[in-house]
C-alpha cells in the first residue's frame, strides 16, 4: 500500500469511528444540521389527541380532531390535548396553550380542568413556524329542574318505560333522560364534532329553517356510531357529501307533537334520522341509480350500519322508512346508540303504515 493510499485508508476508518461514535452518543441527531430541513407539516396536517371524560355517555373518550373542531367534555373534569403531527404522528413540541385563565405551558400536550362555566372555550395552540390553531372545548350546563324544563323551557318528560313493551322495560335501565346540554347559539352551530357532525345537527331546523328548541344533549356514542358509518360509506360510494341529517334531539314535547313513537331515542339524544341529498331538495338522493327514491335507496345506508355493529361497541337500532309524495323525503334510515339490538322498516307507499323486513331477524 503506497503511502498516499495508507493515508487514505486511515482518514477513512478515522472518519468511521467518529462517525460510530457520535451516532453511539445521540443518534444522527449530529448531523441533521448538513441535512435538508423537513419542512414543517402545514395546518390541515396536524390533528389533536383529545382525551376527555363525554357527559353522555358518561365515558372517557380518546379522539383524534383537526384544528377547528369542537368536543364537549364533562365540566370540572380533567382533560388532555395532544398535538399530533397528521405525516409521522410525531408529537409537535414547542406549543403553547391558553383556555380562560390557564398559564401557557410548554411541551407538546397538555392536560387542564374542564371549566365549570358552560359555552364555548376556545383553546389555542401555537407552534412555532405555523399560524395559531384551534380547538372549541364546548362545556355543557346541567339541568337541575325537575319539573320537565331546562333552561326555563317546558320540554316534557319521556314516559315511564317501566311501563313500556317488553323490550323498553327489559332495558329500562338505559332510558334516562340526558341532564346536560349544549346551547346551540348562532356562533357555534358550524363547529364540527366529527367529520360527519355539526353542533347544529343535534337539533334540526324545520322546513321555515327554526329549531324547535335551542339546546341539545351530546351523545359520543351516537357520534362516532355515524361517523364510523360514513367513513365507511364514502369508501363504498365516493364523491357524494356527508349525511344529510332530517331529525336528531327531540324533547319529548316535541316528539309527541311530530307523531314519534312513544319511546323514542330522540328524546334521549342518541337517536339521527339521515339521508344523502347531494343536489339540497331535501330529499334522498336515487343512490342505487332505478330512476326512483324508495328503501332500496336506504337500504344501501343501513347496510354499512349493520355491518358496523358486528365489531362496535355500541349496540342500537336500525330502522329503514319510505314515504310517499314529493314533499317528504321520500326514504330514510334511522341510526341510533341505545345499547341493545333493534331493528325495524316502516312504509307509508301503500296509504298507510306497514312494515316490512330487511334484516336477520335475531332474538335478542
Ligand atoms: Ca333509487
């Protein structure tokens, strides 16, 4: 070996066992300053891991949210925000965080004390590098009446299920008016509570475009239940907009007075009727493509939600509708979160109310 490749051959082992040690010592964290900088994920990269204890049901909830969405926890109990970076669900450090009078802390999660006070509690989480992001931590207040008002509103009471069919007084253990609401003020009936939920869909306006009432209990089981769902559909069936909601909250007032059936989930807020209107005439869409809107159309929504059932947690009922007549939607699915298996199909396209059967029929 001449002297020239000696040289060579000791820079080269010296270099490697530099190298052997500085990766030894800390990783490549060395030489990420030689490295092209990865560029900083952008706004709509980023999720948040919110961690929270949910009113109804009354559960701990893990969910992950974009910036400017909305969650309702427990007012009084602890709460967690992650900030999650969407590519390398790396943990983005540096933030800081502000809710009402809470001190900014560092580090990229933090846990705080739900207020007490209800409405919406904007909490902000900044980065450096990126613009200020969002979450609305929407706290609900409790009903402490007992006279069928909340808020100082008359609502009514459900009936007792004690006295219901068989199957309401086998389970009524789960038919337990909600006692906390979200008030569904104008600034934040936009707010997402999934990729699937408004704020205001928990009560839908009529056709002169009013809610019947302007609060709603939150139901986490019912919201993941339709967003699982449409996650699911939209696979199946891409490029259509998300669920049209046409009843979710009803008080029980409300719910007489529209004719629903007398135990309704609606009066418990874990009860949706949905559609698929893609052109907004307030009717579903013909989904299946026969030039007509008839269960066949809904069918193809209950179906993902029966699928779902097999391996979700939640349990409830199914319930497949066809009407007749423009003016009305023309077919609908009911999805509801009430923790036992039900399953139903109602048609109105003969004069009157018949039912029929689209599923297993299992016993339960
Ligand atoms: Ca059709």
């Amino acid at each position: 070996m001449s002297y020239k490749k000696r040289t060579r051959f000791v820079f080269a082992t010296c270099l490697a066992l530099f190298a052997g040690v500085m990766a030894w010592r800390g990783g490549l964290s060395a030489f990420r300053g030689v490295e092209p900088a990865m560029p900083a994920p952008a706004p709509s990269d980023i999720r948040f891991r919110v961690d929270f204890e949910a009113a109804q049901p009354a559960a701990r909830m893990s969910i992950a949210l974009p910036p400017g969405y909305a969650f309702v926890p427990m007012p009084g109990a602890e709460a967690r925000i992650t900030a999650i970076d969407g590519r390398s669900g790396a943990v983005l450090e540096g933030g800081s965080f502000s809710l009402g009078a809470a001190r900014p802390r560092k580090g990229g999660a933090f846990s705080f004390t739900v207020p007490r006070r209800s409405g919406a509690h904007p909490v902000i989480y900044s980065h450096p590098g990126l613009p200020a992001m969002r979450l609305v931590c929407l706290v609900p207040f409790e009903d402490d009446s007992a006279d069928g008002r909340v808020d100082g509103v008359r609502i009514g009471a459900p009936p007792d299920p004690a006295r219901g069919p068989e199957k309401v007084r086998r389970h009524r253990s789960l038919y337990v008016p909600p006692r906390r609401f979200v008030r569904l003020e104008p600034s934040v009936l936009g707010l997402s509570l999934s990729p699937a939920v408004r704020v205001g869909d928990l009560v839908c306006p009529s056709s002169d475009g009013r809610r019947h009432v302007s609060f709603a209990p939150v139901d986490y089981g019912l919201i993941r239940l339709v967003t699982e769902g449409w996650r699911r559909f939209s696979r199946l069936h891409p490029g259509l907009p998300r669920w049209s909601y046409i009843s979710w909250y009803r008080t029980p007032t409300h719910n007489r007075r529209e004719g629903g059936s007398r135990h309704s989930r609606h009066m418990y807020g874990d009860a949706c009727d949905m559609i698929i209107d893609a052109d907004g005439d307030g009717r579903m869409d013909d989904l299946n493509g026969d030039g007509r809107v008839d269960r066949r159309d809904a069918l193809l929504i209950a179906k993902v939600f029966e699928d779902i059932e097999r391996g979700f947690p939640v349990r409830g009922g199914i319930g497949v509708y066809e009407y007749p007549g423009a003016a009305s939607a023309g077919a609908a699915v009911h999805v509801d979160a009430r923790g036992y298996r039900v399953r139903w199909g109602y048609s109105w396209l003969s004069g009157r109310k018949r039912s029929f059967v689209w599923y297993d029929e299992v016993d339960e």
